[in-house]
C-alpha cells in the first residue's frame, strides 16, 4: 500500500471559470507558463509560497484550491 500523499488541485478549473490564461496566471504570481502547467497536471507540487500567491490570484481559499 502506498502512503504517499499526492497533492491535487482545482487551478484549471478555477483558472478556467475566471477567464484566465495560464500566460496570465503564472504572470501574475510570477512563475513560467510551464510551471502552471506542470502544476495543473500533477506533475509538480509548488511551494507554500506559490501556492499562497495562487490562491490569492484565484481568489480561492487554500482548501478549495488543493486537496489529497
């Protein structure tokens, strides 16, 4: 059994909902285009302090936003 928690989250779909390119995303909270892709596919977990800049960008409470 594997006990890994894997990080997931909600940022295409909010991203989506709020007309939001992920050029425009990752400018705002200042972070690449392939960031928010990699972040968006599971494939990378960003720090604390990108994840606060996120939610903030967003508009979206950390609990809303991720999730396990």
């Amino acid at each position: 059994m594997n006990n890994d928690l894997v990080l997931q989250n909600h940022i295409r779909e909010i991203r989506l909902a709020k007309k939001l390119s992920q050029e425009e995303l990752a400018k705002t909270v200042g972070t690449t285009r392939q960031t928010i892709i990699a972040i968006e596919k599971n494939q990378f977990n960003p720090s604390a302090k990108l994840a606060l800049l996120l939610c903030i960008a967003l508009e979206t409470k950390f609990e809303d936003l991720f999730y396990f």
